[in-house]
C-alpha cells in the first residue's frame, strides 16, 4: 500500500516492460476509477514505494505522455493538489528524457526493471498484425513463443542516464532475457540443435549441443560484453534454485547481439542479480517486445529493433502442433528492409541513424516446438530461421552474428537414465509444415520487435528512430498489401 495525502492505494505492477511506451507501475485508487503511473507520482509527490510488494497485472498500460497528463489531470481524483510546483514539473520532465521510468520495489526510484515479459492489457502497444500488416498462417493464442506449453520468458531491462559516454557510468541501454524451455523449478533437459547463417557472434554450450543433442536449462541473451557474467549467474542460480535437481557441472546456452551504439557496453552493467530477476521472473502467457530485455539497445534495418516474437499452429495427420519463436533483432542495412513483400526500407530513406554500419549486427533467434522432433531434425528447423530472416532483407553479412537454436518439449522422460528410453519422433516426410511455420513466426516476430520498439536515445546522444507506424501503413496501402 502506498499513501499519497492521507489517502491509501495498491501498488500493482504489470509483467510487462516499461521503457518509453509502458509504465511499469500502476497506482489503482480504491475505487477503482483512475490508473496512474507511480513512479511518476512517487516523483511528483516525493513519496516512496515501500518494499515487500507482491506482484499483481494492471487493467492498463499508459504511454508516457498519457502518464505526464495523468499525473497532471487525476491527482485530484486521488485526493492531491492540482498544483505541482516547477520543481517537480522539471524533475518530471528531465525523467521523461532521461528514459528512466524504473522503480524497484525495495527502494523507491531504482535503475533495472525486472518482469516476466508479459504485456499486459488490451491498451498494450500495438504489434504487427493491429496495423494490419500481412502473414500468412495461423498464430497461438498469444502469438508468442510461450504459446509452446511449458515455455516461460522472462526480462530484466536496465536503462539509466543520458548524454555523453562515462565508460562504468552510462549512460545504460542493455539486459537480459531468459527462455524456459520447459517451467524453470524442472531441469528443464530437452531436445534441441543450433545452426549459424553468418558466425561472427556468440553462443555458448553450443558444442555439447551438438554432441548430447539436449538443452539442459534456459536459453538467455544479453549483450556482446555481458556474456561472460550472464553464464556464471545462470550457473550460481541454478544450482541455488534448483538444488539437488541440478548436476555441480553446467554447459549453459548464453547468446548476445551488440548494443554497443547505445549502450556503455564496456561499462559492464548486467549484474547477476539482472540474472537472477529474469529468470525469477520469468512466466507463460503474452511477451513484451520491443526495448526490453537483451533487446534494449538493438536496431534493425536502421531502426529500433529489439525483442519480438511470434507464433504459428500446425496440423499434421489430425495431431496439432505449435511453433514458437522469440527473436533478439540487430540487423540488417536500411535498403532491404522489407516488410509483407513491400520494399519499405527503399520507401523511407530518412530517419536513419548516425550509429551503426549499413550491415552491421546480430540476431538471436530462439524456436520451440511440442511436435516430437529428435535432434537431427531440431537442426533441419534451426536452419529455417534464416528463410524467416531473408523475408525481411537480412544477407547475414560478414559483420552479422546469426545464431539460432530450436528445442522440442516432446518426450518429457528422453534425458532419464533409468533405463530404455521410449521416443516419439514424426517422419521426416512430415515434418515441412514446420518449416514453413518457424519461417513464417521467424518473419514476424522481426516485425513485431520493430512496430514496438520505440524511438531511443543512447549515448553520447545518439538517437536511433523508431520505424513510423503511419508511414509503413501508407506504403502498403499503396502496394496494396494494407489489410483495412
């Protein structure tokens, strides 16, 4: 509970992110009647959060300028002035540029949010599909990797500080991002394989992959210089967590993309307790994409990329299968951005960064599946990523990292060494209409990290833009490819 002149409210805070399009926290009078963001009322109102706060989904999602005129026209309602003085009005303000909408419970204002990466509510942001952009197949419920049963996501995103670089200073654009293949309090061991389109990146673990043909915990991905860190915590959280359900020997799968044009990245401010947050709080249900988790500080094609994701369901012989993929997007030269077939990135040619080489970057692209797939097929579905990547223009240039692993939640009991193992396994001459799935969920999930993602500035001021809605809409409408 939280007390704003004598007035008590409940602090509720939503799984999903809160960079520049959602506040991560949401004050709810008792009535019920108003939503306010509270980190923009704890700084207008120099109050604090108390800790101990358990975790609660809001009704809704405010942008921020909805939170600034909020803040502004409902604090009467709430039982406070009107009236905010100057001085808050710049504090409020110089936050709002400084991108630093992060509360943590324990403390007050803080610097790292960590969610299960959930968007929350039908005012969440819109993805691809609301602007009426074009895919073909069949999305899951959430259209969202999670959509794999047993499959949970979880974030932390760390923004903090504007202006020139102070290497250990800031200012901060990063995080980290965890996928359970299976819920995280199991061992988590799966079937899985990796591919490569282009190899100048990282994935660890990648080697035992091969040879045992099992992902034996969570996928996670930061950024390039955070590997190090984010493999040790995972490590140390799980033999804390998991305890006798763990092995004292671990190979985990750690994977990351440069954000190093907006981000201190050799400041070094993925800490193992952002670690620990994403995979605490990892969860099933909608994903939130866009600036959050190891995608904060990503661009694709020449604009703000991120974390996206997607889903497609299958039918195979009568049996029903879902195809899930989350993609960590930083790639890809302005010129082939294509978008539905339409080439967008040849339509805009302005708004283009100041940062970043024409193909420089990345992607991470994590695919999941219940179908009954053994490794060697697991590796045949990796390699479709690349097909998903080439409908948006990506080359995997020589500078691109291109990473990919597919895991299979079927045959629960394939890793027990109690004795015979007994497989599941669809024919190979089954198996193309999950090509054509993870091809398709691949595509859009780049898409919806780019219609979420928003305009950011990183350091030394450098901003990167986000892909303009109403723009992109215009040209596919005038290719005739806008769904109205």
């Amino acid at each position: 509970m939280v007390a704003i002149r004598g007035e008590r409210y409940r602090s509720e805070i939503p799984g999903g992110p809160c960079h520049r399009g959602e506040c991560d926290l949401a004050l709810r009078a008792k009535s019920g009647r108003a939503v306010l963001p509270v980190w923009l009322v704890l700084l207008a109102l120099a109050t604090q959060v108390p800790g101990g706060q358990e975790p609660a989904r809001p009704a809704r999602i405010l942008s921020l300028d909805q939170c600034v005129r909020t803040v502004l026209d409902h604090l009467p309602a709430l039982g406070a002035a009107r009236s905010t003085s100057d001085a808050q009005k710049s504090l409020i303000r110089e936050t709002e540029s400084a991108y630093y909408p992060q509360i943590e419970r324990s403390s007050g204002i803080g610097r790292a949010y960590a969610g299960s990466g959930q968007a929350a509510g039908p005012s969440a942001k819109p993805r691809a599909r609301d602007l009426g952009i074009p895919f073909d197949g069949t999305p899951g419920a959430n259209n969202a990797i999670t959509d794999v049963a047993g499959v949970e996501v979880g974030m932390t995103t760390i923004i903090s500080g504007k202006g020139p670089l102070v290497v250990g200073k800031g200012p901060v654009r990063t995080g980290v991002t965890a996928v359970f293949p299976r819920p995280k309090g199991e061992r988590n061991q799966v079937f899985a394989a990796w591919a490569t389109l282009n190899g100048n990146g990282e994935m660890t673990g990648t080697t035992w992959l091969d040879q045992s043909g099992f992902l034996e915990g969570p996928v996670l991905i930061t950024n390039t210089h955070s590997v190090g860190v984010v493999h040790d915590a995972v490590i140390a959280w799980q033999l804390k967590r998991l305890g006798n359900k763990f092995p004292t020997w671990s190979l985990p799968v750690v994977a990351e993309t440069w954000d190093g044009d907006l981000n201190d990245i050799n400041g070094f401010h993925v800490k193992p307790e952002h670690v620990d947050q994403a995979l605490d709080g990892a969860a099933s249900g909608p994903v939130a994409e866009g600036n959050v988790g190891g995608g904060t500080g990503m661009i694709v094609h020449g604009f703000k990329g991120g974390t996206g994701t997607s889903s497609r369901k299958v039918t195979i012989r009568r049996a029903a299968y879902t195809v899930g993929v989350l993609v960590q997007a930083n790639y890809g030269s302005r010129d082939q951005l294509t978008i539905a077939g339409v080439p967008v990135g040849k339509e805009i040619q302005d708004l283009k960064p100041e940062v970043g080489g024409e193909d420089a970057g990345s992607i991470i692209v994590v695919i999941a599946t219940d179908a009954p797939l053994l490794p060697h097929q697991l590796k045949r579905i990796a390699e479709r990523a690349t097909l998903g990547i080439g409908r948006t223009g990506g080359i995997g240039s020589n500078s691109s990292g291109d990473i990919f692993v597919a895991f299979s939640t079927a045959n629960p009991e394939a890793a027990s060494d109690t004795g015979l193992a007994g497989l599941e396994m669809l024919p190979n001459d089954w198996i193309s209409p999950l090509f054509t799935a993870t091809i398709q969920a691949t595509e859009e999930a780049i898409i919806n990290a780019m219609i979420a993602a928003e305009t950011m500035e990183g350091i030394d001021g450098h901003v990167v833009q986000a892909l303009p809605h109403d723009r992109l809409q215009a040209i596919l409408r005038k290719y005739g490819r806008l769904l109205e």
